[in-house]
C-alpha cells in the first residue's frame, strides 16, 4: 500500500514538473500550424502572379499579443514578409492559456513557367544567431485594407 502510495506521489510530482513544457509545446505545435496557414495563403494571393503590399498586410494582422507584419522587403520580383505570430497552448496547471511568438520570414518567388502558384519558403528568424529583435523594427507600409475580427 505504501509502495502504491509512494508511486501515486512521484508520478504526480513528475506530472506537475513537466506540466510547462507539455504546455509550451503544445503552444508551439499551434504556432507552426499558423506558420503554415499563413504560408497557404501567401501562396493563395500570389497565385496571380502579383502579391502587393495589402494582400499581404491581410495575411500578417496586427493581434494584440503578437505584431503581426513587421516588414516587407521587395527583391526584384520576389518578396519577403517578416511577420511575429502567436502560438496558443492550454495553461500548465491553472486554467489560462500558454503563448508563445515567433519572428518569421516568409520568402515569396513568383511563379515560373509551367508551375500552379509561387513558391513560399518559412524562415524562422528567432534563433540564436538572430535574435527576436527582428520582429521590432519598423518599415511596414500602412495597409490600405483594415484586418477583420
């Protein structure tokens, strides 16, 4: 019974350490489902082959947790958007909610002859080598569109 006990003890204990890391990832599983969303439906605007600056600003809104796009960057004919999102996971013990941002940049190319859309490719920019101040700086042009809630 002691045995029984002692188990129930350490089990729980174990449970409630790791209760923030199963949070977090749990919270990071859904901000890379937003990542891929976002890069749908990046490939989805440009599918005509033009992505202006509105199209985009409507992929990346502004949240209140996370700023949503922070820059676009124009390289001949491909783009870059570099948007912060959030992820949103369970709370660890009490009830709320875990979140997580990210820093991404979303690299568009037109598309080529004989492809359906452009190719977009996910870059996450808060590593260690670049650090999450990516997604503070300024440059994004004023939306002309104002995002839906």
């Amino acid at each position: 019974m002691l045995v029984l006990l002692l188990v129930c003890v350490i089990g729980l204990w174990v449970w409630a350490a790791t209760a923030d890391d199963r949070a977090e990832g749990e919270a990071r599983a859904d901000l890379r489902s937003d990542v891929e969303a976002r890069r749908e439906k990046l490939v989805e605007a440009g599918a005509d082959g033009v992505l202006d600056d509105s199209e985009i600003a409507g992929v990346f809104p502004r949240g209140k947790l996370a700023q949503g796009l922070v820059r676009i960057e124009r390289h001949g004919p491909g783009v870059i958007a570099t948007a912060e999102l959030l992820g949103v996971g369970p709370g660890a013990l009490l009830p709320g909610q875990t979140l997580v941002t990210g820093c991404f940049a979303f690299t568009v190319t037109p598309k080529e002859l004989g492809h359906r859309g452009p190719e977009v490719t996910v870059r996450e920019l808060a590593v260690l080598n670049e650090p999450q101040s990516a997604c503070t700086a300024a440059g994004v042009p004023s939306p002309s569109i104002s995002p839906s809630h």
